[in-house]
C-alpha cells in the first residue's frame, strides 16, 4: 500500500514533521523532507482569529506540495478529499455525547461535539485504513461526572465504523525528549486490510505488550502489582446513545479494543536517558527582550510559590485555595515542564531559565519552545507575531514522538 496522508486540525504540520523528519528549510522557507510519506491533503482552520497564522505557517513551509485546506472542516465535502492511506491529527478534546434527535435518529449533543465526529465522517466517507491520532491525556477521563464516557464512546464509533483500535498515554521525557509531555496516541485499523489478519493469531495482550505499533516503537513494563486488566465489551450497550446516559470506564494508560471488546492496563516505560532543557538552550544569541525586570520577578515568585488563599464559593462561604510551590527558576538538568499555549506570559505555568550566558531570569525563546517541540529552529518564524509563536509550541505535539513510530509504521502500511 503507497504511503498517502490526509493530515488533519494540522496547526504548523508537526505530524508531516515527524512522518518525514524534517530537520530543516531552505532559503526559500520550504521544509527539505524525505517525502516517504506524501502528503495529499492537509486542514487547518482557526475558527477565533480572522489571521490564520498556522495555515499560513504549513503553507509557506510546504508550498504546493499537496492541497492544503483554510477551511472550516465541517464545510469540507468529505467525497473531495483525495484517497488516502494514513489520516492523521490532534483533535481537540471536546463534548462526544450522542442524544437522539425528537425523530427517534442520532444527533450530537453539545455543540463542541463535532470535530471528532468530522474525523468518522471521513473514515466512513473514504474507508480509511489506518488512523493515528493524538489527543490529552485526560481524555480517557472524561468527563469527571462519567469517567471514561467520552473514549468509550470513541471506541465504540471506530468498532460501528469496521476498526479496530490500540491506544498508549506517552510521555516524551520517558522516551529521550526534553519535554515532560503526556500525550494519548490513538493507533485504529480497518478490521478489511492484511495488518489485522496479521495479528490475528495474538491475543490483545500480545499486540499491547509486543507485536502492536506502540509496543514495537516504544517498549514498555507491565505493571506486576495490583495492576488489575479491566475488559469491557462495548457491544453491550445498544448505541452510543445508550453509552451516552450510563457507560462510565476505568481505562488505563495501555489498551487495545478488537471487535468491540476492550482491554486495557496499567504500564510503565523502559527506562530512557532523557533530554535536559539545557541541551535545547540558545547559545551566543542576543536575548536581551527576554529578560526578566524586577517586577516580573516578584510577580513570579509569589505565582511560583506556595500558598494558601481565601475564597468565597458562589453560594457565600469561605473556602481556602491552595498550591505547592514549584522549581523557580527551572531545573536546566532535568526535561521541561509541560508547555502551554499560554507560554511566556506571567502566569505559574510559564517557563523561567538562568541564561547560560547571563545568569540572568528569562523566558525561553521562541526558537527553544520549537527545540523542546523538536520541531526546525524558526520554523514559526513566519510572519506571526511573537506571541502567535509560542502558541503554535504550546498547541503542537513533540514530533519526536511520530519520527519513532515512524518505522514501525511504515512497515506495516507497505506490508498491506
């Protein structure tokens, strides 16, 4: 089978990053990639800004070199979408429930709901083989008052649709990156092509501990100890409108669902050497804007620190809010903290470093948040405003993480 991807909500392109293994660009901005994989199709669209800085950021760094949607995906008429072998994405985790419409068919409940349904529809529309998908980790948590209800009911739609799925909650500290970032990857397989006869005569332990994509490219421990494996058969319920009202499910953070029915455990990586922040820092640059004044400091500091406030709940009672404190400045020895969108702005999650050369508080720079994301020096460097830099960062994957599924991937692809 030819090596075709759709990449999907494909922000700056870190899974085409990754597939490829793409270093650098050249003069021109264009990504220089292996194009092992060929990319015949991508998607991003914005909805909250007028600017569409991501898109423009894929497309100047890949040009023509597939057709690239700016477009509302649930605009896309999914029959116009070119056929493919791979479909990609990190979608956002959102509202799945299903309720039924006064007409007695399924509709979706909650307005947040129809991203992931966008991703069935293409799936169903196109048949799809194979889906590799990365979302947060607290997805299979969600929602607090329904534990598990929402991946339940992903795993249910993929089983409706023909696929099988395996799933492994990542940290990219555990695997060499110098980022400690925990990330679910969702691996789901047409039931129709070779690579499911292929695994047919292993059990759902096997494919989680040694023949499926994740254990393959990330080796992994069971879990001796009160490790309970917790089945689920999702054919139990009628629909996922039945799912919907009562389903709740411990899901753990290794899993596989084949034929609807679900296994899954707790695991624990092979140990890694991991990346230090400090090997992603700036050497010999100019960071004077990065600097730190004083009344940054303080304002850090108390953010950082440990404390214990007063509040009143909505009701007029007292309660005490409390947070411990945390490194201040971070450790440049150990990998960094989880990056958010929100990075370098004055808040308790926002990183603060010594200056190698210096020794003075800064933020990281924006080529830094790209280092810890391991995508290209400057590769956001787009035209976007500095601030649109570190969000692209925030909202990307560790593309690490793809190059070393990368292998495995593709042999089964070309196998089938």
């Amino acid at each position: 089978m030819k090596k075709t991807v759709i990449e999907l909500f494909a922000g700056v392109g870190g899974f085409r990053v990754g597939l490829n293994k793409i270093k650098n660009f050249d003069k021109n901005g264009k990504a220089i990639e292996n194009k092992d994989w060929e990319f015949v199709w991508s998607n991003q669209w914005e909805p909250s800004t007028k600017v569409q800085h991501a898109s423009d950021c894929y497309k100047l760094r890949f040009g023509n070199s597939g057709y690239h949607s700016n477009e509302d995906i649930s605009t896309v008429e999914k029959t116009n979408i070119p056929d493919h072998s791979l479909l990609v994405g990190g979608f956002p985790c959102q509202d799945y429930s299903v309720a039924r419409s006064l007409s007695g068919e399924k509709g979706i409940e909650g307005k947040k709901g129809v991203l992931f349904w966008e991703i069935a529809d293409i799936i169903k529309t196109k048949q799809t083989p194979f889906i590799l998908l990365e979302n947060v980790d607290r997805l299979l948590k969600s929602p607090a008052k329904q534990r598990g209800r929402d991946f339940g009911i992903m795993l249910r739609t993929f089983s409706d649709l023909g696929y099988n799925v395996e799933w492994r909650i990542i940290n990219a500290a555990d695997y060499g990156c110098a980022q400690k970032r925990k990330r679910i990857f969702i691996f789901a397989w047409d039931k129709n092509t070779k690579y499911n006869k292929s695994l047919s005569s292993y059990s759902q332990n096997d494919i989680m501990q040694n023949e499926g994509l994740f254990a393959k490219s990330f080796p992994l421990n069971i879990l001796l100890n009160d490790n309970k494996e917790i089945d689920v058969t999702l054919n139990d319920f009628k629909d996922t409108v039945e799912m919907s009202e009562t389903f709740q499910a411990n899901f753990q953070n290794t899993g596989i669902m084949i034929n609807g029915v679900v296994k899954t455990i707790k695991t624990t990586p092979v140990e890694n050497k991991p990346t230090m922040l400090l090997e992603v820092i700036e050497r010999g640059s100019i960071l004077d804007s990065y600097f730190l004044n004083d009344a940054q400091i303080e304002k850090f500091t108390y953010l950082k620190g440990r404390k214990k406030v007063e509040r009143m709940r909505t009701d007029g009672l007292p309660y005490f809010y409390s947070e411990g404190s945390m490194s201040f400045p971070d450790c440049l020895s150990l990998p960094a903290r989880t990056m958010l969108t929100s990075e370098s702005s004055i808040n308790r999650s926002t990183h603060v470093i010594h200056d190698f050369k210096t020794d003075k508080l800064r933020y990281i720079t924006p080529v830094e948040a790209e280092r810890l994301q391991s995508f290209p020096d400057n590769w956001t460097n787009s035209g976007m405003p500095e601030k649109r830099r570190y969000f692209m960062m925030g909202n990307a994957l560790v593309t690490t993480i793809i190059s070393q599924l990368e292998e495995t991937l593709s042999e089964i692809i070309t196998k089938c």
